[in-house]
C-alpha cells in the first residue's frame, strides 16, 4: 500500500468473527491504526485467552508505525529497490514493549494448545502469524537480516503443517506462497541462505499461490489482493492491480493511500490523464472536507502529482507541484519529504540550474542524512542528475 498489508514478509492475522475485530480491521483497512488497536485491545481484554487477540494487536502496531515513516507506499518499498535496501522504521521505546509483549503472549498461548494437541490447526495458524509478524519487525525495525529469514521460515513450516493435515486449508497457503516469491526476489546470495533454511523460494509459483488464495480463499482472500496490488506493481504488471485496486476502494473509501496507487499504476501503463484524474478527485475530496481525508497532507498529493509530471518529461508541471511538496516537507513523513528536496534538484538539473538544484539536494541530506535519498543526493552534488529510463 501505498498499500496495507504488502510487507516483504507479511502475515496478516485471521479476522475473528467478534464485533471488536470486525470493527478493527475496518479501521485497520481504512488507516485508522489508532482506532483499530483500541479495538483489538479490547478483544484481547475481553478473550484473554486467545493467541489471535495479541497478533491483532501486534499487526495494528506493525503497521501503523510503517504507515507514519511513509513506509507502506509501493513508490518506495517497490520498482528497482531490492528488497534489503528497505529504509528502516522507527519505532517508539513503548511501541517495541507492546509489540514484543504481544506476540510473546500470543506464542505462548499456541504453544500451550500444541502441547495438548500438536494438530491444532488454529493455534498453528496463530503461530505462524506470530512467527511472520516477528520476521516483518526484525526486517523492517530491527535490521536484522538473519533472524527475518528464521522467522519467516518458522512461521511458513507451521503453516505447512496446516496444509499436511487440512489440505483443503486455502489460507494457510498465502504465507507459503509470499514467502516463495519473497525469497525467489533476493539476492542470489540470500536465496542461498534461504536454501540452508530449507526453501529454495520460486517467485512465479509465490504468485500463482497467492492469486489462488485471492479468488478462492476465505478468511486471508482480502489481503491476499492488497498483496498482488503491490506484487503486481513490482513485476512491472501494474494492469493488471487495477481492478483489484477499484474493488478495494470502493470497500474502503477511507484509505486514500489505495486511490494514490491507482493513479501510480495508471502512470506506469502509460496513462498519464487517468492517473492525474485521480489524483485530481483525491485533492477535491480533500477540499471538499472528506472526513477520512483529514490527516492527509496536501503535499502528499502534491509530490505524487509532480513525480508522475516528472516521469512523463513535464518538468514545468512537475516543478510546481514538487516545489510545493517540499515547501511543506515538514508536512510529510520523512520517507516523501527527503524525496521531494531530491526530486526538486533533480528537476534543476534537467532545466540547467545548476546552483537550485544543488541547494535542494543540500536540503534533502539534511533532512534525512542516512536514507536512501540523501546518499543518492550525495551523488548529485559532484554530478548533475542525467535523465535515464523511467523506474
């Protein structure tokens, strides 16, 4: 997401039929992280005794502490970025407790029932998602390469011993066939790794699996669309995310990021109108005072507008609406805002103005010294930025 759950490695947790989580993940699925783990709190309050309550809460956690590092946007964790120079996400000393405290329950609760009966498919399922949401943190806040692999190992094998007893287990089967894809994606020396660890990963099979999962599976069919959205986007088919992407807006008009990437896909097909439609509908529902619009920056729209006009050439175009994003990058999150400085130098050196566009790379090293970006702006400042293929 721009997309909910697409992480590299992502376990979404199953959606119990109680009022408390039915009405999270409507609030999860809408970006409304705070409300979600309030409810999921709630759940687990109320059912202390189910490991499915502290993935919940583990999940919102995960996810809202991506959303507000700009980290679940396929713009920055897709296209040529391999997947282990995924920016780090910080995350508060609080966030880590409950984080860790939540899934430390949650692993303890399943274990308690396999013991009693090791062919409890419901609490291997929840120990999978623990295991996956354990991988997510390890990679995405930790930084820690090693344990993310363990961990998504440990959580595909306690899914596959769902599938060996229920073959008919449909949903299971989404961790297993992202986790092939995942580490079909890697370096070839990491898919070495992956090999010692038992799983040799396949990225064509990983899709198969999860687009079956998509039109057929039960309580994982959801995310296994948002998934493909981003999977899509990054084997460079964005068509065919589309109508995944018009289905899950209209079942969450809330998540705007969801109408933001669908103006991205249309630019990667090669429509440039259509995708700044969209992004032109977004910014009147945001005049227009669309209530679950009321935490997204103007600016945002601003730098997608102008990122899709720079990419298309329209440098006039994409310099005013650039500039106006990085005139209010404090606006942003950190992720977009050191973008916007980059893209604005980047937009300088195509128009010759040399002495801009070096200032605004200044600026984006100083906003984020360490990211991606200002490495990349490092680069610049000894040599102008020189178009290349669009990426």
């Amino acid at each position: 997401m721009h997309l909910a759950p697409l992480l590299l490695i992502c376990a979404a947790a199953s959606a119990a039929p109680d009022d408390f989580i039915a009405t999270g993940y409507e609030h999860f699925y809408n970006l409304q992280y705070d409300r979600a783990i309030a409810d999921f709190r709630r759940y687990a309050a109320s059912a202390p005794d189910d490991p499915n309550g502290y993935n919940h809460i583990a999940e919102g956690i995960l996810y809202r502490d991506m959303f507000r590092a700009g980290a679940l946007e396929t713009e920055l964790v897709t296209g040529n970025n391999p997947f282990l120079r995924r920016a780090k996400v910080d995350a508060s000393p609080e966030d880590q407790r409950e984080f860790d405290g939540s899934l430390a329950r949650a692993t303890g609760l399943a274990q308690e029932r396999l013991q009693k009966n090791p062919r409890d498919c419901g609490a291997l399922y929840s120990l999978g998602v623990s295991f996956g949401l354990r991988a997510n943190y390890d990679f995405l806040v930790r930084k820690a390469w090693h344990d993310s692999l363990r961990n998504a190992t440990a959580a595909r094998k306690a899914h596959e011993r769902i599938t060996a007893i229920d073959p008919s287990n449909l949903d299971a089967r989404m961790l297993q066939g992202l986790h092939d894809y995942i580490v079909g994606s890697l370096p070839l020396e990491w898919r070495m790794l992956g090999v010692l660890f038992g799983f040799h990963g396949n990225k064509d099979d990983g899709i198969r699996m999860v687009e079956k999962v998509a039109r057929y599976g039960t309580v994982n069919r959801l995310d296994a669309e948002f998934l493909l959205c981003a999977i899509y986007r990054r084997e460079r088919s964005s068509g065919r995310a589309i109508p995944l992407l018009e289905d899950l807006i209209q079942r969450f008009p809330g998540n705007y990021l969801l109408r933001m990437e669908l103006a991205q896909m249309y630019s990667d097909i090669g429509k440039k109108d259509r995708a700044l439609a969209a992004l032109e509908g977004l910014r009147q529902m945001k005049k227009a005072g669309v209530p679950s619009l009321l935490t997204l920056p103007v600016e945002k729209i601003d730098f997608a507008e102008g990122n899709i006009e720079f990419w298309y050439n329209d440098l006039d175009a994409a310099l005013a609406s650039i500039r106006q994003a990085a005139a209010g990058a404090e606006e942003l999150d950190l992720n977009t805002g050191v973008l916007a400085w980059m893209r604005l130098g980047q937009i300088y050196d195509l128009k010759g103005q040399r002495g801009l566009a070096v200032g605004a790379y200044q600026r984006a090293i100083r906003l984020a010294p360490d990211s991606d970006a200002a490495r990349e702006s490092r680069r610049y400042l000894g040599a102008p930025y020189q178009r290349r293929t669009k990426g």
